[in-house]
C-alpha cells in the first residue's frame, strides 16, 4: 500500500498516536512520498485537522508535520500555506514552549520560501508579515526563556532582511527590544546568547530605510555604538585621572557605585558586540566607516593602565573593582581591534606602528615565565601518562635477575583481567582542560625561549602521549569517544611540528609519529599530517644552515638526560 495510507490508517490515525509516532512520521516523510497520489489530499487533511485539534500535543504534532511536507513538497507547501501560516499565527498567543517553537519555524520557513513565488508573497506575505513581526517583539519583550527569545530575533532578523518594507513601520519597537540587551544587565551579566542575538539584529534594522536611506541610519547606529561605549567606559574610569575625550561623559546613573561598575562593564561588552556586528553587517551602498573615532577608542581602552590613581578622596571600593576590570577592558579592544582589522584590511595601515608599540607595552608588562608555564601545561597532561608507580615497578623489573623476573613472571600481565577501570576524563570539562592544554603547549613551544632541558622533557611528554594514547581504548579516556581522535590527532600533529627542527628532541622519533599518523585520526587530520610529513621528507627550498644540536636537546631516555632535566622530570611526578 501507499506510504502515506499506512501512516493514516496506523501513526496518525488518533491524536494520541500522532504525538507518540511523531519522530518516525518525520523520518519516513520524503519527496516520492509527498508526489501528488489520491492519498496526498487526505493527507492534508489530516494534518489541518490536528493543528485544529483542542490538545496542545496534537496540534504541536501538526505543526511540525505541516513544516516537513512543506520542506519536502513545495507545490503542496503553495496551496496550503495560507491555510496553515493563519493557524500557526493564532498559536503565537498560547502559552506551550514547544508549540510557539513549532509555529515560529513553520511560519520563519513558508515566508523565506514564499520569496520566489509572487502569488505567495501578494496573499501571504503582504498581511502575515506585520502580523508575525509583531508578534515576534511581544515574543522578546516577554517571554522568560532564552532559547524562545533568541529563536524570535533570529527569525525577525530574517523577515526585516526579507521583507524590508513591511517591517519599517516597526522599525522604533524593534530598536527599543535591541537596546533594552545591548544596555546590559547587573549584577548578573547578559545572557550571551541573547546578546548575540540581538546585535545581530540590530545590525540589520538599516534594511527598513530602503536603498537610499539604509547608510544613513547604519551610520546612525553606529554614531549612537560609540557614545554608548564612549558613555560606559568613562563610567569605568571614575578612579583615575581624566583624559581627553572626544565625548566626556558621567557614565551610567546608578545609585550603587559598586553595581554601577558591574553596569558599566556590561554594557560596554554588549556595545562593543553590536558594534562588530555593525561592522559585519552587509550595506546596499557605499558607506563611509569612521575608523578614526574607532581607533580613539580603541586606543583609549589599549592606554588603560592600574598604575595612575585620581587625586582626592576615592573609594576604595570602587577603585578596587575598576583595578580587577583592567584586563577585560584591553581584551574589548583587541577584540574591536580585530573585527575592524577583518573588515576595513589595509585601511587599519596607518595605526598599526601605534598599536604595535601598545601591544608590545602589555606583553612585557610581568609576563608568566614559560617555564613555569609549560610545567603548569603538562600537569594538566599527566592523567594520559601512566602513573609513576606503574613506570617504577618495569624499571625496577628491568634491573632485577633472571630468578626474580621468572619468580614475578606468574603476575605479569594482572592489570588485563581489572573489569572495573577509571575513565581519565569522567566529564565534559576535563576533556576539553586536555585539549585547552594541548593548544597552549603548542603556542608555548613555538614562540618561547625555553631552557633546554625543559624543551626536551616536553617533547618526550609529546612522544609518550602518542605512545600511550594509540594503545589506550577510546572508552578507557572519556564517554564521549570522539575525544580520544581529537586528542590523538592534536598530539600527533605537534609531534610533527616539533620533528620539523634538526634542533628538535623530536627528530630522533620521527619514523613513530609518521606510523601513528597512518593507524588513527580522521581523514582530513590524516592527510593534512601526511602532506606535512612529505614536506619533512621531499623540501621544496634549500636546506636551512644551522649548528648541529647540543647533547643535551636530543635526550629521549633517562639514560641520556642531564641532572636539570631529570630535576625537571620528578617535580612533575614523571
């Protein structure tokens, strides 16, 4: 029988059923199914009878089958579509999560598809637009829970992107939902992917302005960025000496100094946030970025330092909190930095001597010795090794007589028949402390002046993982089992990067790391690590000139390790 009988007849033939069978009706629904058969109209019938229907469950049900065959059938989606997106508006009013859900991306779905079909766009966008958009801003302004709140501005985003001109009208109430987020919240941040969210639609509300008048309000909005950041910043600096700004400001009113601060800072983040997305966004015309006012501020936030103090009296309260948010306040920058670089390119040329020097300045201001950095590194990176006992008891078996080996023979082997094992990483958050751990090694060892001795102990650390690790069970690491690929081919992958040097410890074990490249990882890691590999083997330059390496930098075993590695190697418990 028809695919589409045997689904009437059985899944949905009640309302109950239909909730129950949902997930298989979803995954059984293709496009040979939904080809215009006797069936098909039943079908449709069926599934405006459920959205009908007094239950709150069947009629989710009908939503989410209607939002599948229209993505499925696009002839089908055309004659009921009028029908369907007036149900799934009346929805918008009720109170069920899942339902508003439901109807939101039915309804986000026909109107970005009704786009190419002007009969659509005439009977069904042109009333049901204004509606849904307003619908969507009560949605935002009072729903309580983010996910329903972000799913509303990311599909009002795409109807102002779409249908520009319906939404103009609503233009003022889109803007107030944006800046009710991007103002802030304290003493408990805003939520991030709410504010993303909404800078993202802030970002396009130039769209309503038409043709010629969407670069005036993208420039208005990011005038109005920047007094807002200018605003909270000075805010932030009530501690310290003024300075000349191009906007002096008293920052956000608050009668809580110390909530005052929390305000502040929140608000220049979700400022700095909509104003990269401004940047991001895409304009019809020509516009002209006001990269001078950018840089001041950027500059200003990079200028910020703990060492200057305000005369007078001075909370120590306040002066506290504005010493702690020094940090954050030079990270907003790099971050508008790097979006301005991203966007404007080589139009950034003329600050970058200035930011260079500025940079420079914060790096070396009390910078973590990497020594003791890479000793941090590799604690986190102990847990993948065997333990100390278990490397003492084969290197004391290894020294002992020919009597003691065959007396110690009987219990070789015990730890294979141990049924219950530890998972190394029981959570979520140790394995992604492994791989965070990972990526800082590398940075470290690429960039740092390491002492030998330290280098070396790294890299046999390096050599070790790769070792243990392809003879580790991927379930023996962690419950997720896509850890142990990831974690093996970020391993392997700096194995090879440290082969790369003749200076490097890792040279003498090149030939293991190409074999352990060819038995694990995906396919992309694989061939990425293999083009490299060829690249070691087959150089397309000439051969660097370099001094052969010392000794020292080449020791792998214990034998050959020098009293500062082997100092080195037991603070670490290695």
């Amino acid at each position: 029988s028809h695919p589409l009988k045997s689904l009437l007849q059985l899944q949905l033939a009640s309302d109950s059923s239909s909730v129950l069978h949902l997930s298989s009706v979803l995954s059984t629904l293709s496009e040979d199914i939904l080809s215009p058969s006797p069936h098909l109209q039943k079908w449709t019938s069926r599934v405006t009878a459920l959205i009908h229907s007094k239950d709150a469950g069947a009629r989710w049900a009908g939503i989410c089958i209607a939002y599948r065959t229209s993505s499925l059938s696009k002839s089908t989606m055309t004659e009921f579509a009028q029908s369907w997106a007036g149900l799934a508006l009346s929805i918008l009013t009720v109170k069920p999560l899942p339902l508003l859900k439901a109807s939101i991306r039915y309804l986000r779905h026909v109107l970005s598809a009704a786009t190419d079909v002007p009969e659509l766009q005439r009977q069904l966008a042109t009333p049901t637009v204004p509606k849904f958009s307003q619908a969507l801003v009560s949605i935002v302004e009072r729903a309580a829970d983010y996910e329903l709140k972000a799913l509303a501005m990311d599909t009002l985003k795409d109807m102002v992107v779409l249908y520009p001109s319906l939404n103009r009208a609503l233009s003022s109430s889109i803007t107030n939902v944006c800046h009710q987020i991007l103002n802030g919240s304290a003493p408990q941040r805003m939520n991030k992917l709410l504010l993303h969210k909404a800078a993202s639609l802030y970002a396009v509300l130039h769209y309503t302005g038409g043709k010629v008048g969407a670069a005036n309000l993208w420039k208005k909005s990011v005038d109005e960025t920047l007094q807002c950041l200018w605003t909270a910043s000075t805010g932030l600096r009530t501690t310290f000496p003024v300075k000349n700004n191009p906007s002096p400001s008293n920052g956000l009113t608050c009668d809580d100094p110390v909530l005052a601060v929390a305000l502040n800072l929140d608000r220049l983040q979700c400022c700095a946030t909509a104003l990269c997305s401004l940047l991001r966004t895409t304009v019809q015309r020509p516009v002209h970025v006001p990269i001078g006012r950018i840089m001041e501020f950027c500059i200003f936030l990079l200028a910020c330092t703990a060492e200057e103090e305000k005369e007078g009296h001075i909370d120590a309260t306040v002066r506290a909190l504005e010493l702690a948010i020094v940090p954050e306040l030079q990270s907003s920058a790099c971050d508008l930095l790097c979006c301005l670089a991203k966007t404007v390119q080589h139009r950034l040329t003329p600050y970058v001597s200035r930011l260079i020097v500025m940079i420079t300045y914060h790096l070396e201001q009390n910078p973590l010795p990497s020594t003791r950095l890479v000793k941090g590194v590799m604690l986190s990176l102990m847990p993948l090794l065997s333990t100390q006992s278990d490397a003492h008891t084969g290197e004391m078996s290894s020294g002992q007589s020919k009597k003691g080996r065959k007396r110690r023979r009987d219990y070789e082997g015990d730890e294979l028949f141990k049924l219950s094992k530890d998972v190394i990483c029981s959570s979520i958050a140790e394995g992604k402390v492994i791989l965070c751990a990972l990526d800082a090694l590398q940075v470290t060892m690429r960039g740092a002046e390491l002492q030998s001795a330290i280098r070396s102990l790294a890299c046999r650390v390096m050599l070790s993982l790769s070792l243990s690790l392809t003879a580790m069970s991927r379930s023996s690491l962690s419950q997720d089992v896509h850890l142990h690929s990831l974690v093996l081919a970020k391993v392997n992958g700096m194995c090879l990067e440290l082969a790369r040097g003749t200076t490097s410890a890792m040279s003498r074990s090149l030939g293991l790391v190409l074999r352990s490249t060819v038995t694990e990882g995906n396919e992309h890691i694989k061939l990425q690590l293999q083009q490299e590999a060829d690249l070691l083997l087959h150089p397309r330059g000439p051969p660097l000139v370099r001094p052969l390496p010392h000794v020292e930098a080449l020791s792998l075993f214990r034998a050959e390790e020098n009293n500062e590695e082997l100092a080195a190697r037991k603070s670490l418990a290695l």
